[in-house]
C-alpha cells in the first residue's frame, strides 16, 4: 500500500484484522490491503507479546514524544 498516505504529518488509524482465512490492513477506518492466509507451524500470531509498527524499542522507560 502507498506508504506516502502515512507521513503526511497527521495522525492515523491503524488495524490489523486477522481471521482464520484472512490477514487485512485498515488505514483511517478503510481496508487498503488483505491476503489469504492460512495457519503454519511456527507461523501464527501471539497476542501476549509487544507489537511494534514502524519504530525501534529502546526501552520501556522512554517516554512517547
């Protein structure tokens, strides 16, 4: 997807769907991309870890600018 839709400056929506057939991206409330996808071993998605979009982890204590 364009990714000049992103930094423009603004703030974003950003969501990630996932169904047992279907991975999809929303940006602002509309679907800009999605790919079937089927379950792997090795290849699932843990909702009890950290998720990262776009930035680098230097620590907990860093304070959001």
């Amino acid at each position: 997807f364009p990714v000049a839709v992103l930094s423009d400056g603004g703030w974003h929506r950003i969501a990630v769907s996932v169904s047992s057939g279907q991975l999809a991206l929303y940006v602002d409330c509309s679907m800009v991309e999605s790919v079937d996808w089927a379950y792997k071993d090795g290849l699932g998605i843990s909702t009890d870890g950290l998720v990262m979009v776009g930035g680098i982890i230097e620590g907990f204590e860093t304070p959001f600018e």
